[in-house]
C-alpha cells in the first residue's frame, strides 16, 4: 500500500478509484474517517456491524470514533500513532462497541492518506468481525485446560524394599517391569532404575523423601519409561523399610506431547487464518478449521478419559436456596467406574449422588464442594464401606461449582499394610511367649535340677556313713530319695509344660502357612459336617444345636472348617452347668459380605477379657479347661487369610456371640 496517496478529489479518495461503486457492492466493512475521529464515509456493511439503518446515519451519529466505538480509548492513541509511524495496519485486533452498547472483537486493515506535504488527513480501510474466532480460540483453551485437568497419575506397582532390596511387591510391578515376582524379590530395586536417574533416586531413599517424584525406569527388556515414585517408612518385622509406589507415566507424557503439537498445530491454523482474513470469501472456511480443531481435541480428551485404568468421574454441584452444597449431580464417568462400582453410566449420569449410591448423604460432600467453590485440588485416602475398598482419591476444578475425581483402588497395598501390622503383633506375642511363658519351666528345670543334685551329695554322705542297723541305713536314704522323688517330678512337669507351648506354636505356624484352595462354599453342607464331625461331644454335653439357612461364601473349605469346628468347640467348653445348653447358628448377608453368628447360652466372658481373647495362648480358665489356648488365635489367623474378620460379643453369665464374616459368593 502506498504511504502517501493525497486526496485529489471530493470523495476524500485517490484519483482513478470509483469507490462509491465499491461501498455499494463491498459485502466487507469499508471505511475513511478522519484523524480527529469522524467517518468521512462508510458502506452499508460498516453501518450494518454498528448497529446503524445506513451510512449516513453512522456518519452524522459518530462524532467521536476513540470515545463512541472504542472500547478502549487507549486502543485509538496507539492506532494513529503506529499510523503515523508506518503508515500502514494489516489484521490489528482490537475492541469496538455497537450503538446498543454491545462488545465486539475487531480486525482491522488500513492505510494513511497524506497530503503534499506528507501530513495524515485520513484513514482507508476496512473492519472484519472476529468475534466468532475468539470464541472458538477460548473454546480450544478450556478444552486443552479440562484435559490438563483430568490427565492424572494412578497407583501401578508396589514394592516394599530395605535400603533398595524388595521383601515384597504386588503383580503390578511385575507388569510394569517384565519381571517376574520370583525375579523381583530379593531383587535391588535400583535395578529398576535407569543409570540416568538411579543416583537421584537413592538420595531419596537416603533422605527417606515422601513426596511424589519423576525418575527414569528400565524393564527386563533394557527398554527405558518415564515413571512417577512416591514413597514412604512404614515398620515391617521389626524394623523400618520404605514401601514405594510405581506407575508408568508413558501415557501421561505422550498425552502432554500430543497436547503440545495439538496446540502448535492450532497456532499455525490461527496464523493460516490470520493471512485468509483479507478476504471475506474464506472466513467461513476458517471458522469450520477452528471448529474440527475443537472437535479432534474433544475426541482426543474423551478417548484419554474413556481408556483410563482409574475411576474418572465428572460432577456438578448442587446448592440450596441459600447457596450452601447439599448434594452433586453425576454429569460423566468412565469405563473403570463401572468395572470397579459395578453400576454402569446409565444407571448414574444426570443423578444425584445420594440416588446413585443410595446413600442419604452424598459421600465426601464437605472434600468436594471444598474443591469445587475454591478451585484447589485436593488428595485423600479413605475407606469405602458400600464397596469394602480402599481409596486414594484426587479432586480437581475444570471450572467453578464443577469437580472431577480421579480414583485409585488402593485395597491391596492397605491390606498388605494392615498384614504387616497384624504380623508384627503377632511377633510381638510370639517373643513375649518365648521370653516368658517357656523361660518359666526353665526355671522351674534348673532350680530342682540343684535339689536334685543336692539330694544325690545328701544320699552319697549317708552311704559313706558307719550306721548301727540297717533301720538307720533306711532312714538316712529315705530323705534325699524323697527330694530326689519330688524334684524329677517338677522337672518332668515343667518339660511337658515346654513340650506343650512348642507345639502349639508349631500349630499356629502350620496353620498360618497352608495353602489356600478359595472357592464358593455351601455353607449349609459345610455346617452340617462340622456339627456331624461333634456328634460325640454334642450328646455327651447334652446341647441343642439350632441352626438356620447360611447363606453361600466364598473362602477355603479346609480353612473355614477349621474355623466353625474351633467356634463350636468353644461353645462346648464353657457352657454353663446351671441350665441346659443351647447353640444357635445363623447366617445373613450384609452388602457384599455374608456374616455367620455361632451364639451359645454359656458362661460368658467378662469385659477385661474379650480385648484379649484372640491372642496367642490366652485361656479365661486353665483349671477348667484343656488345651494351649490357640483356638481363637487360629480363627482370627484363618479370617486374615480369606479377607474375612471375626468379633465377639457377651455378656458374663450370659453367653457370647462370635460373629464372622466373610466375601459373598459370586451371583449372589
């Protein structure tokens, strides 16, 4: 364009231009204003986009183009003075407002006109309304942001490990690797590592660092990955080792990278549409760019969102009449929602929560509406009791009064921690037994031990002596011999005390290390042979057995008859002999469990005693009862093994309740 084009005819317009014909035909905004801010003329679409009935009622309106139109005063100054500078704009964005007031983006192409002596007398050039672009740039914005949002890590392998050596880990760090879990116990868990990261990582483990990190992973087929670490210290057998989390982050950062080149791919369409704004023909195809654009992203966000291992869920907030959160709606969830719940998106999209999960409140209402009113994610560990599952939730904001939650079935790692806890308690009584229970008949062996060997100096001294008569003889000898009598007698009491408590560890330990055949159990059947099995014992007590209709579950058959043949035993063992004995079995499920109660009418137990009942040899009455006192302490064992728990209830002189409860069984 030229820089110094004066005006040479009435039209303020350059010789040889019939740009009345122009104005009349341009399907575009065309324009000349004035340096002081007023339109010289216009055509009938530059009215049109003001909001006025024709050019000459734009022109006789506008007096003031900086103060009428612009929504920016400023936006004008810096216009006349890039003007001014290079005598030319091409596509400069900027706001305008209509006669009713409305905003309007702006893109404008204009060059000056001089005089002889090179002085700006006006301004030609031409208006397009980008409003619709804009929007459609905004639009792509809080696409790539909601994908940000929901791009989150999720819980992989686990790994305990002592200075880097792994004690134990979970089949998903078997996956992860390539390793086998034979291959990775014993394993250096350094070796996971790839040399690039390895040193940075042990400083970690060093500083016992509990914060999630990156590194760089290598599996068995030397291949390298990004991978996400989060550790902590937890006490495993008597000692502190770190137990470490694992997930391979590859998805996550390919995602970044594809949402790096998809935004790089929208500059350069943005910029191809920039240099196709100077003609009006191609807008609409610009538009229907930016569009498929949009469309590629949100098919890109919900094949991540449809395809991830975790439970992604999409809410609404829902606010009563003084804008307090009551409840949420379920706008959107994922496949691992339904693989995890068991409730498919139909049955909760568009629902509140309350009627999805039929709870009367809405789980977590106070955590989420904290992240949905602020904006701040937030990250929680909790257990779901409707589903018997542990786990670690992250919330997150895409916009005001929405949140999402991304949710990671913890169970597993919870349940080896809760293991490693019962077992240390174990190990606990385990040492307590040793150092006291067995050092006492020790005792008792080593002190008539010396008695006996006093009594043997005692009967040498009274054979070495000169006796008058045999009677005398007699009476010397029969002294130590008594003592020597008394003292074998203790001694093989205290060994058969010893014999006893080794034994009944050595139970304990067969018990606890058998190996597990779960299956579906028809509990009626099961029952039937355990109470056949105490036929004997029944009749002789003189106690009536009830039982009910049991309900399936599911666990190990050996196991569990164990179990109930230790429960019924107990009932046995304690009746009270003041009235006659009654023993109630039933059963009942309880969401997805089946809770069995073996109830008898015997002496009870007192309350300081039932804390203690499920420990290692612990009898309420050793003079009236035999055994070692592991029958409960192999039922609590057995329940631990098969995910299962038992409890008791009673009341002294009453009777007692022991309740277990166990996984239903499938298609119940």
């Amino acid at each position: 364009m030229s820089q110094t084009s004066p005006l040479t005819d009435d039209s303020g317009f350059a010789p040889g231009i019939n740009i009345r014909e122009v104005l009349k035909t341009a399907p575009i905004s065309i324009f000349t204003s004035t340096p002081e801010g007023r339109y010289i003329s216009a055509n009938s679409a530059t009215a049109r986009m003001f909001g006025y009935d024709s050019p000459q009622e734009l022109m006789d309106s506008v007096t003031d183009i900086g103060s009428q139109q612009y929504v920016n005063p400023a936006d004008r100054l810096e216009f006349m003075r890039l003007m001014e500078e290079y005598g030319e704009l091409v596509n400069h964005e900027f706001q305008l407002r209509r006669r009713d007031g409305t905003i309007f983006w702006c893109s404008r192409t204009a060059q000056a006109v001089r005089d002889g002596n090179g002085r700006i007398i006006a301004y030609q050039g031409f208006y397009t309304d980008i409003s619709n672009r804009k929007r459609i740039e905004m639009d792509l914005r809080e696409s790539e942001a909601r994908f940000k949002a929901l791009h989150n890590a999720s819980f992989g392998g686990i790994a305990i490990h002592d200075q880097g050596v792994i004690l134990e880990c979970n089949q998903g760090l078997s996956e992860i690797t390539g390793f086998s879990l034979e291959e990775l116990i014993g394993m250096n868990g350094l070796l996971l590592i790839s040399e690039k990261t390895r040193e940075m990582v042990m400083g970690k483990i060093r500083t016992g660092y509990e914060k999630p990190y990156e590194a760089i992973g290598i599996r068995k087929n030397k291949e390298e990955y990004p991978i996400r670490l989060e550790a902590r210290n937890i006490p495993y057998k008597g000692k502190m080792v770190r137990v470490v989390e694992f997930r391979d982050i590859t998805e996550r950062k390919q995602a970044e990278q594809a949402l790096i080149l998809a935004k790089e791919q929208a500059e350069e369409q943005a910029r191809a549409a920039e240099l196709a704004k100077k003609q009006a023909q191609q807008a609409g195809e610009e538009t229907r760019r930016a569009l498929n654009a949009l469309r590629v992203s949100e098919e890109k966000l919900y094949a991540l969102f449809s395809s991830m291992t975790e439970v992604v869920v999409l809410h609404e907030l829902m606010l009563n009449e003084q804008g307090e959160p009551v409840n949420y709606l379920i706008n959107d969830c994922n496949e691992a929602f339904t693989r995890i719940t068991g409730l498919s998106k139909n049955d909760v999209q568009g629902k509140p929560a309350t009627e999805a999960y039929q709870s009367q409140t809405p789980p977590y209402l106070k955590e989420y509406s904290r992240v949905a009113l602020t904006g701040e994610p937030h990250r929680f560990e909790t257990y779901f009791a409707p589903m018997d599952k542990y786990f670690s939730i992250s919330a997150v904001c895409p916009s005001i009064g929405s949140f999402a939650t991304i949710a990671t079935d913890i169970t597993e790692i919870t349940r080896m921690q809760q293991m490693v806890s019962a077992k240390n308690k174990e190990l606990e009584q385990l040492v307590y037994v040793a150092s006291h229970d067995l050092r006492s008949p020790l005792v008792n062996v080593d002190g008539y031990g010396r008695e006996l060997e006093f009594a043997v100096e005692d009967l040498g001294k009274a054979l070495d002596w000169d006796h008058d008569s045999h009677a005398e003889l007699q009476a010397a000898v029969r002294t130590p011999l008594q003592d020597m009598k008394d003292a074998l007698h203790y001694i093989r009491t205290s060994t058969s005390q010893m014999d006893a408590l080794l034994k009944g560890l050595l139970k304990l330990s067969r018990s606890g290390r058998a190996p597990l055949n779960i299956s579906s159990l028809n509990m009626n059947e099961l029952m039937a042979r355990v109470i056949a099995a105490m036929e004997f014992q029944i009749e002789n007590s003189g106690v009536g057995i009830v039982m009910g209709d049991l309900p399936p579950c599911r666990g190990d058959e050996v196991q569990v008859t164990q179990v109930f043949s230790n429960l019924l035993g107990n009932a046995l063992k304690f009746l009270d002999p003041g009235r006659p004995g009654v023993i109630r079995i039933n059963g009942n499920v309880q969401d997805i469990r089946c809770e069995y109660c073996v109830e008898d009418n015997g002496i009870g137990i007192e309350a300081g005693h039932q804390k203690n009942i499920f420990e290692l040899f612990h009898r309420l009455d050793p003079k009236r009862s035999e055994g070692e006192g592991l029958g409960l302490t192999i039922v609590r064992q057995v329940m631990e093994r098969l995910d299962g728990t038992v409890r008791v209830e009673s009341e002294h002189g009453q009777g007692s309740r022991f309740i277990v409860s166990l996984p239903i069984a499938p298609g119940i």
